[in-house]
C-alpha cells in the first residue's frame, strides 16, 4: 500500500514511518526541512516539502495515496506563545481533511488524544465519554476543537478513523515525561503529586495501534490505543528502583493546584513547568482512557508497562553510560 503520513519526523510519526517501511508500505511524507529528515528518506520514505499549516503544499505528496495518516500535532505545556495550538492542531487538522475529501483517499487516520477530555477524575473512561467542562490547558482545548472538526468530517462522508492515544513513552521521547526521568537520575525530581494519573503506553505500540486502526477500524469509529493506568508516582517510583535512585516524595495534589494561582501574575517571567498551565496540569489530574474497544475491534495488545517502562529507563541509563 501507499500511504502520506504528517509529522513524520515526530516522536510517534516517526516510529510509525519504520513500521510501514519494514512491512513493505511506500511512505510520502510532508516536512517542512526535507534537508533534515535525511534519516527518512535513508528508510525509503519519499520527501515533499510541505506543512500542515499550508494545504496546497501537501496535495502532491497525497495524491494517488491508498490512505492518510494524519500525525502531525502541536504539545506545549506552560509556553508563552500558544498561537500554534490554533494553527497546527486546529487549522492544520482541517486543512489535511479538507485536501483527503478533495483527492477522495480511501481511508485516513487522525491521531486525537485522552487529552481531548481533560481531567477524567479519576474516571476510566471509553470513546462515548464527550467532555463539556474548561479544558485544562490550551493543547487540550485545540486537539478537542480538531477531534470536533474530525467528526464533523466524518459526519459529511469522510473515510476517517480517529485513533487517542494516552501518554506516550520510549527510546527518541523529546517530551517532558523524559525530562522528568533525566531530573529523577540526577536528583532534581524531590517530589511528585498525589493523584495524577496517566494510561503509559510504549511509542511502538502507539505506532502500532495506527497501523491496526488503518486496517482494522470502521470508519467513523474512535479507539484509545492507550496502555494501563498508573499514577505519576508509580511511574518515577519504579524507575527510580530501576535507576537505584531516591524516589520522589508524594505531597498532596491540592498543593499544586494552590501554586498554579498564586503564580499566575507571574507566568510570563517562569520556566513553563512552573507557570499556571504547567502546574495546573499535575495538579491530582487524570488523564486516562479504556483501551477494551481497541482490543476488542483492532486486535490492539500494548506491552505491559512494567516491560516497556524499565525497557525504557535503562536505554535512557545506558545514553547516560549510568
């Protein structure tokens, strides 16, 4: 088959490119550096320059695909200038789907997230779950405008699946989940709320879950390819057994949650995981999802988290020769 994939230089888009290329797919995929992306066109996958945020600049590289897969995403937590939240996550959204109706692709898939419902309250929630409350932060509000623009495709005809993955961890993380993790080697993680809780799911397998959802999933159909439900403080603890380093004290939520106000008159001079937004969402939230349907229709079977977790713990050891 031949598919177009968006963000492909990403963190997941990235590992979703390897797994089409080992399986035999053809890749086109839009960068905006193509001089940067030198590894994967060395994986066989054929540049275009292109961006999300510019349809006509992608419409080469999808036309004549067998299927979509829309990756490409903007997460910022605590930055100051949020403007590519709209541009990327919404308009960008909307401009791949517009371009897959106009070039009638037979099948697309679109990387949503758990995020899209914020805090869950501790709720392990399912796909008919539709959160109405004031979203967390501005990456959560713009990926659940695009999930709305999404369905709204769908309801016009569209071929569409939409995939939400949980957090996301393993080797080539760029996010703070790994940041976290160098912090708690080298000391700098003394503590960690009560509460927050995550699905972890390994990258692979996230890439994986696309792969399925392109194969698999009915059109129309959302899945949460996420992993099992852990808190923020099982997590580091673990990987602070592995690491044989101090583990984080647990403080509670609500401390958090007090922080995220009184610094907000002072976010423009914090680094981003101390301003309001970075606070506010450690503070006891819940981002969490039941991945049973994904099972159930795709197939879907994430590695245990005690696997894939200490897996990636000792690669991040090994790049730091600890």
């Amino acid at each position: 088959m031949k598919y177009f994939v968006t963000g492909a230089t990403g963190f997941v888009g990235g590992v979703l490119v390897k797994q089409l290329r080992a399986a035999g797919h053809e890749v086109n995929a839009s960068v905006r550096s193509p001089e940067k992306a030198k590894e994967l066109q060395a994986l066989g996958v054929k540049l275009f320059k292109g961006d999300v945020t510019d349809k006509e600049s992608m419409r080469e590289a999808m036309t004549g695909v067998d299927g979509v897969y829309h990756v490409a995403g903007w997460y910022k937590i605590g930055t100051k200038d949020k403007s590519d939240g709209v541009k990327v996550n919404i308009n960008g959204t909307r401009s791949v789907l517009e371009l897959m109706q106009e070039l009638k692709i037979a099948k697309g898939v679109y990387t949503s997230t758990l995020a899209v419902n914020s805090d869950t309250n501790g709720k392990l929630v399912d796909e008919t779950y539709h959160f109405t409350g004031k979203h967390i932060s501005e990456y959560d509000r713009t990926k659940a405008a695009a999930h709305d623009i999404a369905k709204e495709f769908i309801a016009k005809g569209l071929p569409l699946v939409i995939v939400q993955p949980g957090l996301i961890y393993g080797p080539g993380d760029t996010s703070a989940v790994r940041e976290n993790l160098l912090d708690l080697f080298k000391g700098r993680l003394p503590m960690l709320p009560s509460k927050t809780a995550y699905c972890w799911t390994h990258v692979e397998d996230i890439a994986n879950g696309h792969i399925l959802a392109m194969e698999k999933g009915k059109t129309g159909e959302s899945y949460a390819i996420c992993g099992e439900m852990h808190t923020a403080v099982e997590g580091f603890g673990l990987a602070a057994k592995v690491a044989g380093k101090r583990a984080p004290i647990t403080v509670p939520y609500q401390m958090m949650k007090v922080l995220s106000v009184l610094v907000t008159p002072l976010d423009a001079f914090m680094p981003a995981t101390y301003t309001s937004e970075g606070l506010r969402v450690v503070g006891g939230v819940t981002y969490l999802g039941d991945n049973s349907k994904a099972k159930r229709e795709l197939g879907y079977s994430p590695r245990p988290f005690s696997e894939g977790w200490v897996e990636t713990v000792r690669h991040e050891m090994k790049l730091l020769k600890m």
